[in-house]
C-alpha cells in the first residue's frame, strides 16, 4: 500500500494512490492522535492504509526520520536562506 512516484512528493514515500506521505502519517502519530484520528483528518483513506504507513515506517525508521528532519520549517528555512525569493 506504499509507493514511490517520481513528481509525487518528490519521490517520497506516499500511500497508494494519494498524495499522503508516510512522513505526514508519523507525525500525525508523534503528535499523539490515534488512527482514528488521522483517518477522521483524511477522510479518503482507510485504517488499513494508516496502518500500513506505520509499518512501512517501523521497517524504514531511518529513512523516515530523515525525511522528516530534512522538511522541518527550521531545515527548510535554511537550506533556502540564500534564495532572493525568501527575503
């Protein structure tokens, strides 16, 4: 129930068939709501797709991790902190 797409989230990780990443999934899930929860937020996707975005990132923890490190506001702020349009 996971894929990657090139032009989908920059080739993120992303549950089949949206544009729902597994990183949002997290942290979603960091931030203590259940899935029901999240299935309330993402009215189109079922518990099994929630489910299966949590597994995928228990076997890709690492990965996972780095991508939401990499699209915090703080890392995006400064890797685009040079670029005349973020002025």
């Amino acid at each position: 129930m996971i894929e990657r797409k090139s032009g989908v989230l920059g080739g993120e990780p992303v549950i089949w068939g949206t544009r729902i990443g597994v990183r949002h999934i997290v942290e979603w899930d960091r931030m203590g709501h259940n899935v029901d929860e999240i299935v309330a937020m993402y009215p189109h996707l079922t518990h099994a797709q929630v489910h299966d975005a949590l597994s995928y990132y228990f076997d890709n923890k690492s990965e996972i991790d780095r991508l939401i490190e990499e699209n915090t506001e703080e890392s995006v702020r400064q890797n685009y902190q040079d670029k005349p349009w973020m002025k």
